[in-house]
C-alpha cells in the first residue's frame, strides 16, 4: 500500500510542472501593412496598459511585417502602431486573459510627411587692430 502512495505523490509532483506551464500569459500579435496590403516591416507597435509594470512595451515588426509581444501580462490594453510617413493607428480596448493571444492587425495609410530642418551657425569672429608707425 505504501508503494501505491508514493508512485502516486510522484505522478502529482511530475504533472504540477506541465499544469503550471499550461497558464501561459497573454500576448498581442499581427500584421502590419500599408493601403495596398505591401507588409511594412520596421513599424514600432507599442502595448500600453496599467497592468505592466513598465506600463508600456514595445516592438518593431519584422522583414514579413510581423510583430509579437510577449509575456504580458492579463488586462486591458491599448495598441498604437507609428512609422514615420504613415498616419499613425491605435487600438484601445485589447482585453487579454491568461493564455490567449490577441491578433491586432493594422493597416497604415500614407500621412503627412514632416521634415525638420536645423540650422545651426555663428556669427563670424574678425578683430580690427590699428597700427602706427613712427618715425
């Protein structure tokens, strides 16, 4: 009987791991793309939410225009996706729970396009000196 006992407190102990490992944390994933569905990779998305600690994470989508954002953790999130040159996308409202991954995929349209120009420079330095000669 005692045998018994102890394979059973054994099997309980090696399958805690594997139901821990089952509670994965949420994440947010996607496709960006520009208005003629071209995917658009080094776009900066960001998840924001009071439930990170950071408040806010961010990625940078890949050569195939996807991003992921993982190990969030559950709550409510806003998603907002810049490049410069496309008018910028946000998402709010991205409820996650445990284990699930929402899929938040953006389409980018041509914006304005801002260019900052600085000027620098100084004022030329020149000194004047008078001489005299005598004598």
């Amino acid at each position: 009987m005692r045998l018994n006992v102890n394979v059973w407190v054994v099997a309980v102990v090696l399958a805690l791991p594997g139901a821990a490992g089952a509670q994965q944390n949420p994440s947010i994933a996607g496709l960006i793309t520009d208005g003629s569905g071209a995917v658009l990779p080094g776009v900066t998305v960001e998840a924001a939410s009071p439930a990170l600690i950071e408040k806010t994470r961010s990625t940078v989508t890949d050569g195939t225009g996807q991003y992921r954002l993982v190990d969030l953790r559950p709550g409510v999130y806003s998603v907002t996706v810049t490049l410069p040159g496309f008018s910028t996308v946000k998402r709010d409202g991205i409820e996650l729970t445990v284990g699930f991954t929402a899929t938040v995929n953006a389409e980018l349209r041509v914006g304005s396009v801002e260019e900052t120009v600085t000027v620098t420079g100084a004022t030329p330095s020149w000194t004047s000196r008078t001489s005299t000669r005598s004598g």
